[in-house]
C-alpha cells in the first residue's frame, strides 16, 4: 500500500503520478476538503507565479482564471484535477504520527492505524502559522491575530493596525486593509525584504526569475538590483532601502523565498497609506514597542509571520528532519527506506516543481532497482 499525506497540490501530484506509474495510492488529508490551507487564505490572495509555472501535469487553468489564479480559482482547479484522476482521498483523516513497522510504515491517524510500504509526506511547506513570542501578548488588550486568521479588512474598517512582516501576506493583507477603509496602516518590518513585482508590463515575472535561479547568485543579484531600481525606484526614504543580501543570495543560502507584490502596494507605501517602521519588540496592555524605541498604540496587531512546516510531531524522531525542521532529503528522494518529501522546496514555481518530484518518486517506487538521481541534501536542491 501507498498512503500520500496531505490532499494540497503537492498531494495531489504525488497521487496522480503514481496512477500514471500503475498504483493505486490512498491520500490521507485532514481537513475536510482537498486544499484546505488555500480555502481558509485571505480573500485577495492570489498566486505569486503565473498560470504558466502553476499547473500540474496535464491540467489548465479554466478560460477566466486570469494570469495569476485567485484564492477560489486556485482550491477549483484542485477539485477538478482530483475529479479527472479519480484520487482517492480520505477526508477528516490526521496522520498523528509515522513509526517504522516490521519494514513497513504504521500511520497513527485520527481513526485507526495504517500501514503502508511506501508513504509520501506531503503536508505543505507553510503549514502550521508561526506567532512570535513576543513579551506582553499575554496582556496585550487590543486584537492579536496571525495573518492566518485574516480574511477581509470589514472588520477594521476605521481602525488602527499594525502588520508585523514584510513578506508577500504582510504586504497584501497591508494593502488590502488600506483600500478597505482602515484608518491607519503600520507595517513592521524587521528584516529588509527583496521586493519582486508579480507582473512587469503586464507580463508575468516569475519565468524570468526561474531563469536567473539556474545562474550563480553573484551574477543573477546583478541582473535583479538593476531591474528593482528602474522598476522600484529607491523606497529609502520610505523606510524600505534594498537589503544588502541580494534576493538570490538570500534564497540559495536560507532558501527564502523574496517578497511578491503588485504595483499598486508599492505604489500604497509611497502615498504613505502604509507607513514602515521598524520591527515589533515587545507588547504591552495597549501599545507596542517596536526596534527604535518608539510606541504606537493600534487597534489590532496582525502577525504575518510565516509558517513553518510542522513536521516534528509527525516524523521528527526518525531523523530525517535538519535542525530546522525541514526534510534533509527533498526533490522525490527517499528520506528513509521507503519515505519521501515532496513540496518542501520553496522557489520560483514551486506548484510546478511539485509536479517534477512527483515525477520522481513514482518513477523510483515503479522501478526500486534503478537509480535516484533525486536523492540529495534538501540544502543541495535548494543550492540549484
């Protein structure tokens, strides 16, 4: 038996290339519904990379998705690519945690116990919502939520909030409440981000990112500083100087990912509709200190700070995790005897990168005796 845990796009390519290879795996998702992480993302999100970098194997996006799907465009061309493969998939099954078994894998789950020869781990890189440990949430009085919680600006409409992070929800959340009728818009920035625009001149700007990713760092930062100031301009004064760690740097050497963002939220911070400080310290009953010294005293505080991938309860005593929590082995290789990652490599792309390592993995489960060229370190892949 095949188990393939987690019914998100990752999941969903595993299934189907082991189908294509002969199989029959069962795919183990414990929400509700397949693609439950996006379906529970705020209203506005939209895909970072273009329908061109974002299908699976075999399946287009429906005329009107648009260039960059949509939230609910995204969770329906799920539902029909699990429709047209016939995946089957256990909803409202939790895989607790994986042991080895006799040479096989027993899945404690939230029903009974599984066992499976073969299992595939593909739960999502931002999968459990990370909140700092800021001193004073416990008596903070305003509303503290993380950007995971956040659907709409409705209910902020007239009131002061802060965002803490500069990633691509920070910024989109940040934009969303400024045109949604918030009074006052802070966004905390912490470390310096390497901003991208999604489209350039109405053309979608993630294959040119795919392309310098296969150069050295050096060469493709270059590339990348002289198109952020024709594109951007200087956002010093706004309190957004470019980081000195070029976006490629930061990527092959913490496999993070830059901030993605339209124009219009570039075009937000220099109308001053979202104003920059600096990075949250601490909290207190009704204000928060931030780097500088300063206090600002908003109505809420919207921590979009990143996921991480939870995996720990689940594998983490098998070793096959690094010392951050991410699989060693990545790319459709196996990790153990018999279990792969699929999903953990965040780069430009990466629904479509998903597809290649699914790829992978039914090829070397079909064929145990050939070799796996995708068996290499998780810092290797990213590396290029």
């Amino acid at each position: 038996m095949i188990l393939v845990i987690g019914g998100g796009p990752a999941g969903l390519a595993a299934a189907a290339a082991l189908q294509r290879a002969g199989m029959r795996p069962v795919v183990l998702e414990q929400a509700d519904a397949i693609g439950a992480a996006w379906r529970g993302r705020y209203k506005r999100l939209r895909l970072n990379t273009s329908r061109l970098t974002s299908h699976l194997p075999g399946a287009r996006y429906e005329r009107g998705a648009g260039l960059f799907a949509s939230r609910d465009a995204f969770v329906a061309y799920l539902e029909r690519f699990a429709e047209r493969h016939r995946i089957d998939v256990r909803l409202a099954t939790r895989v607790q945690r994986i042991d080895r078994d006799d040479g096989a894998w027993r899945l404690r789950t939230s029903g009974e116990d599984m066992h499976a020869e073969h299992v595939i781990v593909a739960t999502g890189y931002a999968h459990e919502p990370c909140m700092p440990p800021w001193t004073g949430r416990d008596v903070f009085r305003p509303r503290l939520l993380h950007s995971a919680e956040y659907r709409n600006a409705k209910p902020f409409r007239g009131r002061d909030v802060l965002v803490a992070g500069s990633g691509c929800s920070g910024m989109e959340i940040a934009y969303d409440l400024a045109e949604g009728g918030a009074r006052r818009v802070w966004m905390a920035v912490r470390t310096l981000p390497n901003i991208v625009l999604r489209s350039l001149g109405g053309l979608p700007g993630d294959p040119i990112a795919v392309a310098l990713l296969r150069l050295p760092p050096r060469v493709a930062d270059t590339q990348d500083r002289i198109m952020r100031r024709l594109v951007l301009g200087d956002l010093s004064q706004y309190g957004l100087p470019a980081p000195e760690e070029g976006t490629f740097a930061r990527f092959h050497r913490l496999g993070v990912a830059p901030t993605v963002v339209d124009k219009e939220v570039i075009e937000a911070i220099k109308d001053r509709r979202i104003e920059i400080v600096q990075g949250v310290r601490a909290l207190d009953a009704t204000s928060v200190k931030l780097a500088d010294g300063t206090r600002i005293e908003p109505d809420a505080l919207i921590a979009a700070t990143g996921y991480t991938c939870g995996l720990g309860p689940l594998v983490g005593h098998l070793g096959v995790l690094d010392e951050r929590g991410l699989p060693r082995t990545v790319g459709g290789g196996e990790a153990a005897a018999g279990m792969r990652f699929i999903g953990y490599v965040p780069m430009p792309g990466q629904i479509h990168y998903v597809a290649v390592e699914a790829k992978r993995a039914a090829r070397a489960i079909a064929h145990p005796a050939g070799p796996s060229r995708a068996a290499r370190p998780a810092r290797a892949r990213r590396a290029g």
